[in-house]
C-alpha cells in the first residue's frame, strides 16, 4: 500500500500563477482533505470531500478549488497564487471507521514570489 | 464550532525523563475523540495515540500515554523514558464522532502543536 501520495513536493510559484497539487489514496477511504500549516497556527482545514463528486469548504478555503471525480483522487487547485498562500499543504484521508485517525501525504511545501 | 489549544509553544527534556505536553478543547458534543499527532522533520504527520471520548481509561501506547479529563476537556500526553527521536513538533487534534449529515465527521481540528526538544 502506498498510502496517500502527494505531489510535487516542493514548488515555487510566481504571484498570479496557477496550479494544481495531487492527492491520491489507495485504501478506498471516503473521507479526503486538505490542510495548509503555518507556524504558530497548527494544520487548518481548506476543503474536504465525503466522496466522489462531493466536497465542501472547510475554514480557509478562499483562493483554493477542489474537485473529487473518483474515490482515489482529490487535486487541490490554486487559481491565481498570492504570497499569503506561501505554506506547507497536506493531503489526508481517512474511512467511516470509528475515530479512525488519518492518515496523511508527505506533505507539499509551496512558495510564492 | 471545536476549539483545540496548546498553550506550550516549546518544552524541552532530558533524555531519558518524563515530559507532559497539555492540551484543551473545547466542544458542546459529547461524543468524540482526541489524538495526538507527531511531526518530525522529515515533515511526515504520525500518529502516536488516540482516544475515545467515551472511554473513561486512559489510552496508552507504549511510552506514550494520555490523561483524558473529559469534564476539564483536558486531554495531555506523557512521554516516559523520552528518547533522541522523540523530538519532533506534536500536535493534538479532535474529530467529532457524528456530523450534520455526515459531512462534518471527517474534520480534524488541530492546536497550535508543541515544539519539543530532548537533550541527551
């Protein structure tokens, strides 16, 4: 099992430019998100998905787009990055089980100039 | 909304020592539960211990445990016979156990995390 795969790993973007961060999961969870961390403030929720074709925001999630096509996948997209937008991003995913924890991506460290 | 604070920003211990890491929540549910998470580094997110809410014992893995105070919604973890890899930034996190619908379930709502040093 690879778990969740995250990619790329480290990025740097030009202000007003766009991206997409992968996030893929085989262990046929239901649950995915995103996280962005910043020093001080711990890991905050941007978007989540309960399944395929289902998302919502979590609490930062302006600037950001998510999309869940299939179970396996969930891309973040930044549309037009900002430095305030500069931070390390996590994917996670996690099953209905009962206070299962998640289990999470190797991270993505974005920079924007 | 959940609320998860850590009001130790760093702490530090010997090897070898015990060292306790404090966290609060705050939540009107009463069903739920608690992890800590441990971040080395490498940047990878670990877990290292998790509780149910309506478990009254206290979860333990190893040299790691916790005290779960639910009515003070305290939930700290002890690091005994701390070692040189225990070093790492920790996280404490809630997940409610029933969302609106089902959608909230998976939300994790994390504290500021704890920078902790061990010294040899």
């Amino acid at each position: 099992n690879a778990g969740v795969t995250q990619t790329p790993k480290f990025q740097v973007l030009k202000t007003g430019q766009s991206m997409t961060l992968q996030c893929a999961q085989d262990m046929n969870h239901e649950y995915m998100s995103w996280y962005r961390q910043d020093p001080g403030m711990g890991l905050r929720l941007i978007h989540y998905s309960v399944g395929a074709g289902i998302t919502d925001q979590g609490e930062v999630p302006n600037g950001y787009n998510v999309s869940r096509s299939t179970t396996e996948d969930f891309p973040l997209r930044l549309l037009s990055a900002a430095p305030s937008q500069t931070s390390v991003y996590f994917c996670a995913s996690t099953d209905r089980g009962q206070g299962a924890g998640y289990t999470f991506g190797s991270g993505t460290r974005l920079t924007v100039v | 909304a959940q609320t998860v604070t850590q009001s130790q920003p760093e702490m530090s211990v010997q090897e070898a020592e015990t060292v306790t890491l404090s966290c609060t929540y705050d939540t009107s549910e009463s069903d739920y539960y608690l992890f800590w998470y441990k971040q080395p580094p490498s940047r990878q997110m670990i877990l290292v211990i998790r509780q149910e809410a309506y478990k009254q014992q206290n979860a333990t893995e190893n040299r790691f445990s916790v005290n779960f105070q639910k009515a003070a919604k305290s939930f700290s973890l002890k690091i005994s016979d701390s070692q040189l890899g225990d070093a790492a930034m920790y996280f404490c996190a809630y997940r409610s156990a029933w969302g609106d619908g089902g959608t909230s379930y998976g939300k994790l709502t994390f504290g500021q995390g704890t920078i902790l040093t061990v010294h040899p």
